[in-house]
C-alpha cells in the first residue's frame, strides 16, 4: 500500500511535475484521474515570474496544494513561496505586479479547490518561528505579568507551551489549536472561551508596499472568529502577547485535561480542517448538526466525523467538490429542520 509521500509523489507527477526542477516532456490529457483525486491542470496567469532567481528561500511551481493543507485537499498553486526572510517577501511584494497573492500558515482551516489557486502562494510554515524569553513587569494592581514576542509561523500549541514553561497564564485552552499565530490572529482563533485577541498587545506586518508596521491593539478590531484590520493591512511577522503570571502546576492541568478531551471527541487522526461551522449564540454547531441526524453523511470521501458533527474529514481521496457540497447540504438541512442559518468558519479558497 503507497504511503502518504508517494501518493503525492504520483500526483504531482500527473500534474506535470512538481517544482521547478522537474517537468514532464510528455503531454497529458486533463483532467486525469489519480489515486481517486482529479487533477486539473493549471491555468497559470503568466508563464514567466523572472525575478523568481532573486528569492533565498524555496520556490515551487504547479505545486498541488492537497500536501500543504491539513485536510489533504487542493489542486496547484501557480508559485509557491517558502520564503527564507522578511527580504525575500518585499522581493515578492516589489515585483507581484497584479498577480494576486495568497498567505498560508499550516494550512488548517482551509479549503483550496480543486483547480488551485492563480496567482503567488506565500508560506510562512518554515519561517518566522522564533519565540523570545518573556519580558515581566509589574502593574500596580493583580499579578504580576510578561510580554512574548513571537513570530507568525510560530505554531499555536508551541507558544502556547512555551508560555507555560514560564507560568504565565491566558493561552492554555489555546494548545490544542493545530494553526500558526499568524493564521490564529487573522481568524481570532478560539477555544473553552478563549481567543487569540484577548490577548494580543500588538502585530508587525509588512504592508503591500513592503514597509514594516507595528499595529497596536487599538488599532485592531477582534470579532468572533474574525479580526478586522485597518485599511493598510499587510502580512503579520510577528506579534506580542501580553499574559498574567499563574500557577504551573494549574496551567499545565489544564493543558493536559484540554488535549486529552479533544482527543477523545475530534478526528485527529484523519485528515480535516477544524471546525467548519460558526457555533450560533448560545448552542454548537456540532450539536445542532448532530441532533438532525448528519452524523456519519457522506458525499463522495467527504464525510461528517461520527466523533465531531462540525468537522468534515476526508475519507481517502477527497475533492473540494465532495466537501463544499457537503457544506450545502448541511446548511439546508439544518436550515429546514431547525431554522437555523449556519456559518462558514472555513476558509474557501481558489478557483
């Protein structure tokens, strides 16, 4: 049985190659039909990106994207940037012209379609993960606290560690989270009632022109699962976080009753992208979901988790066509039967 890096091995090799280095001299016919994934091929928006020699950091071409999400799913990305610096990304943004750009973190609650994304991919997963010692003050009044300065591509379950290493609570319900920072700031990532921004006391960004800027917490606006950023946003490379000094034996109690109960009740052994759904005020997705009976529903090799009803898992050759009608499905479902208008918290992106 082909493991997991041959099976995306064959794929990219159907698609005519993956990366730069390597393209097929045969011509194929598409789409075709590999491993019970279809393969489009991509309709590139320009055949020539010449200042692609300038970039330190790693660059792929027609990269599928299905090895880059957590659910395993996505057709390929015109370039794909694994940049090396804050440098190689002004290169990027200097030269993008009006090619569209698109950032990635870890890839979890993503959706990428079936054809792919047009345009430059730009993945902050190898990069940006510094994490700095923790930085105490005092304030006149209550415990005593720190500011963490840590980099976007920072993984949330490592900062949220880190910061127990030191006692210092606020972000312990945040372990479980399978994101970066990065991704868990522009979504105001969340969990036990907990969020990201209740806890963010500033971000860096490089902004579309390549300037670096240091947004302050006033200056951002965090909603339910969403940030709102000012008109002069840009990609986040860093950002502090400001936590209240607690008790390591409570923290790391906490931590470990929070990845033991999300082990017992998501599907983290299967391929998928988090939760799907927004939970309405004051009910849950899931149950709403499971309480009509969807639990288990399948369309094509996407299903319904039987351990989680707000999460959808891919069964083995999964498309983003099986997954987004899926999502209708439910929706209309849970709309005719109990009234209720659920919301996408995924992201859906690519053509």
């Amino acid at each position: 049985m082909l493991n997991e890096a041959w099976k995306r091995r064959l794929i990219n090799i159907a698609h005519s190659g993956s990366g730069k280095e390597s393209q097929l001299k045969t011509r194929m016919e598409f789409p075709k039909t590999v491993l019970g994934q279809k393969i489009y091929q991509s309709k590139t928006m320009t055949n020539t990106f010449p200042w692609l020699h300038k970039i330190k950091g790693k660059v792929l071409q027609d990269e599928i994207l299905a090895g880059h999400t957590s659910i395993q799913i996505g057709g390929p990305a015109d370039v794909l940037i694994f940049p090396k610096d804050i440098r190689d990304i002004q290169t990027i943004l200097k030269n993008k012209d009006k090619t569209p750009i698109y950032i990635l973190g870890e890839g979890t609650n993503l959706l990428v379609k079936d054809r792919g994304i047009r345009g430059i991919i730009i993945s902050l997963k190898d990069c940006f993960k510094e994490i700095k010692r923790p930085l105490f003050f005092n304030k006149v009044q209550g415990a005593r606290r720190a500011v963490i300065k840590a980099g976007a591509g920072t993984k949330m379950s490592y900062l949220a560690k880190h910061a127990a290493r030191y006692s210092l609570t606020g972000i312990e319900h945040l372990v479980g989270i399978p994101g970066s920072l990065g991704g868990a700031i522009i979504m105001n990532a969340g969990a036990e009632g907990t969020e990201i921004g209740s806890v963010v006391r500033s971000i860096t960004l490089i902004n579309w022109d390549g300037k670096i800027e240091v947004l302050k917490r006033e200056n951002l606006s965090f909603e339910y699962r969403k940030t709102v950023f000012p008109n002069t946003s840009g990609i986040i490379i860093e950002s502090e976080i400001e936590l209240e000094e607690g008790d390591r034996p409570t923290i790391l109690g906490t931590m470990d009753r929070h990845l033991s109960r999300r082990s017992q009740t998501q599907p983290l052994t299967i391929p998928n992208s988090g939760s799907i759904f927004k939970n309405p005020k004051g009910d849950a997705a899931g149950k709403i979901i499971e309480s009509i009976g969807l639990k288990g529903f399948s369309i094509g090799n996407a299903g319904v988790s039987i351990r989680h009803a707000n999460f959808i898992v891919n069964k083995g050759g999964a498309t983003a066509k099986d997954v987004t009608k899926l999502i209708k499905h439910i929706q209309k479902e849970v709309k005719e039967k109990t009234g209720v208008d659920l919301q996408t918290e995924i992201v859906i992106v690519g053509d």
